[in-house]
C-alpha cells in the first residue's frame, strides 16, 4: 500500500500543470459553498447579535416592517417616516410598557447618524438578567442642548473626543457643504462598545434636533394626528423602542397599532426572519451553483485521469511484467486522485476561510453590523465527503483501463 502510494504520488508529480489545473479547480469547488455557507451564517448571526442589545418592540410610521426595523435597529438604509412625538409620550405613560425610548434620525456628522433621543436610552438591555447596553466610558451623558454622546466607533473614526465640538449635517449620509446645520455640538461623552451599529452613532437630545431643524423653510411640513391637529416638524420622531411588560403586553400592543393609522408596530425576530428567508434562497441558488462547479472539478479529475493513463499504458504494462499486480495499479489510480483531490480540498478550506474573513471584514466595516466567521461542522464534514466521493468516482473509470492493459499487446506490439 505504501509503495502503491508512492508511485501515485510520483505520478502526479510527472505532470505538474494537469495536475495544479486538477487541485486549483477542486479548491475553487471547494472555497466558493463554503464562503456563501459562512457568510451567510455570520451575516444571520451578526444581525441577531446587532438586535440583540434592545430586546424592544419597534414602533415608527407605516411601511415596511422590515425596513423600520433595518433602520432604526441596524441602521441601514432610510427611515420609513415620522411619527408625532405624541405617540412616544402616550407609550412612556402606558401600563403595558415598561419602558419607552424615542428615536428621531435625520442628521449625521461625517457619515455617523445622529440619533435624537433621551435618557431612558440607558435603561436599554437585552433581558432584566442582563447588564445595560449603553454605558459611559468617558464623560458623562447629555443633560442639556447640543450636547452629545459619541457611540464607540463614531469616536474612533471621527477622530473626536470630550470637550470637542461638530457641526451636523441634513441627512442620514454625508451631502453638500450648504446642509450643514449652524449649531455646533459639544462632546460630553463616550459610550462602551455595544457590539451593535449604535457604536457609529452621535447620541444627542430630542431638542437639539428640532432645535436645528425649526428654521429650515424645507422641512416646514404639517402631520395631522387623530384628532387632526398640526404638528410642527420639530416634534416628529422616526421611532420608539418599547420594552412590554411582557408577552401578552407586547402583543396586545402590536395589535393597537396593526389596527391603528398613525403607526405601526414590528417584531424585531420576526422581520428579521423574513430576511433570513433571503438569505435561505440565495443559499439555494448559489449552492446549486457550488454542486455545479463541484461536477466540473470531478470531470476535470476524470479527464486528466484518462488521458495521463491512456499516455501511460505501456508504462503501466511494463510495471505488470515486472510483478507488479492488476490490483496493486487499480489501488495506484484510486490513490492519485484521492491525493489530489485531499490536496484540493485543504486548498479550498484554506482559501473558503481566508475570503470569507476579507469578507466579512469589509461587510463589518461598512455595515457596523458584525459578520463572524465561524467553522460549522457539518457544512465541513459535507464539503469533505462529497469531493472525496467524486474523486474516487472520477477515478473509477481510468482504473479499470489501467487494470484491463493488455501486457503482451503493449510490449510486443505486431
């Protein structure tokens, strides 16, 4: 056996180019389902773990769901709406909330948002047996006007500390020089890590933002609420998380609202699973593009099999003269593809692995929502057994021919 895996070896190494083309194809087959495997469970993980701080039922403007809770919880594209401030004081006073913390999005500095909000924001955490999840490293939180807290990478990126100062600008991303607002902020503070998107954010007071707003003739807009009163756009907000008192609050509250027309309610869990299905059908499409490039490596192993035995029969034919055994060269041609497609898997695990990382890395620093790569072992285990099931099936039929080669014919040809 030893000896017949010698010679396999040896084989492979005669022709180097078949058979780093045979190895690069089997990795390429190998890396491409296990960075869309990977990814895809870190992206799933890192947005339940991005979520996870508030353990809140959302409440913003009617919409889509899904994209209250993307931009209000992650922070990723534009908020659906404003809703009255009314509704977020009429939730702070009602029985079924334990807690109630207003959302108002609209400016940012330098590209990190700026969140309007108040101090119920350090009552936030995931369950009651859980520590807060916002907390002050340095500084203290805003008591007053322009004062703001800096999340713990917007502090990093921004180059910005205590003491301070910034001027914000109209939107949710960087514009023109003309959108910035007059009113400088101070810097009063810092919060810890959060290990979700609000790390990026400028944390300020409800007033600072309609303060900055109440003279821009653009944003000059009337929202009637039920009883059909205006409301000045300095007392709109974008959202509020509400904490129920528990299960059969928060769906008693979900309910009030899916009724209602001025708002609406979303379960975080549940919007997120609806994106999770997303992810489950580009799974399903790029895995069936995996299992094809998997059948292309397997013909790749066929075809550099065939030919190198078809160059190698009378080789093969004059080591049967010398002793040795029909079975001995079938176990030899097993063997060669097995170590290259071995070789080709590790590459492929090896370059799965370091892409996905990149990946993510760069997803991470773009989205602040954390993406972490992890091994899975059943994905693993999947992606070992099935290359190693084609290369020994790819290897079947070139060792049949290199048992059947006729000795007498080969050596002594008429």
């Amino acid at each position: 056996m030893t000896y017949d895996l010698f010679l396999a070896w040896r084989s492979l190494r005669s022709r180097p180019i078949s058979s780093a083309i045979t190895l690069v194809i089997i990795g390429l087959a190998v890396a491409l389902p296990l960075v869309v495997l990977t990814l895809s469970d870190g992206a799933k993980r890192g947005i339940v773990r991005a979520s996870d701080p508030f353990g809140v039922l959302v409440i913003g403007a009617k919409g889509s769901g899904q994209q209250l809770v993307l931009s209000t919880l992650l922070l990723q594209g534009a908020p659906v709406g404003n809703i009255p401030t009314t509704l977020y004081t009429d939730l702070r006073d009602d029985t079924r909330a334990t807690l109630a913390v207003p959302i108002a999005l609209g400016d940012n500095v330098g590209g990190a948002r700026l969140i309007g909000t108040s101090a119920d924001l350090l009552e936030l955490r995931p369950s009651t047996t859980e520590p807060l999840t916002f907390r002050i490293v340095q500084g203290r939180f805003f008591e007053a006007d322009f004062e703001a807290v800096l999340g713990s990478a917007a502090a990093q990126a921004l180059g910005l500390t205590v003491g301070n100062t910034f001027l914000a600008s109209h939107g949710v991303a960087p514009g023109l020089e003309e959108d910035v607002h007059d009113e400088p902020y101070t810097i009063v503070g810092v919060f810890d890590s959060t290990s979700s998107p609000y790390d990026t954010a400028v944390f300020v007071s409800l007033e600072s933002i309609w303060h900055a707003h109440e003279h821009e003739e653009d944003e000059r807009q009337q929202t009637f609420d039920n009883a059909n009163e205006p409301t000045e756009p300095e007392e709109m907000i974008t959202a509020v998380l509400v904490k129920p008192a528990g299960f059969i609050e928060a769906n008693l509250l979900w309910q009030s609202f899916s009724t209602g027309t001025q708002a609406q309610a979303a379960f975080p869990g549940q919007e997120l699973g609806a994106l999770f299905d997303l992810f489950a059908q580009v799974e399903r499409i790029l895995g069936a593009v995996g299992g094809l490039v998997l059948v292309i490596a397997g013909l790749t192993a066929f075809l550099s099999l065939y030919n190198a035995i078809a160059a190698r029969e009378g080789t093969i034919a004059l080591m049967r003269a010398l002793g040795c055994s029909r079975t001995s060269i079938f176990r030899m041609v097993i063997l060669e593809s097995l170590i290259a497609t071995i070789a080709g898997i590790i590459l492929g695990q090896l370059l799965g692995y370091v892409t996905a990382l990149v990946i993510a890395a760069l997803l991470t620093a773009q989205s602040a929502i954390p993406v972490p790569v992890q091994f899975l072992p059943t994905q693993a285990t999947l992606l070992w057994l099935t290359p190693l099931l084609l290369g020994v099936a790819a290897a079947i039929v070139p060792a049949v021919r290199a048992y059947r080669v006729d000795i007498i014919q080969k050596l002594f040809p008429t």
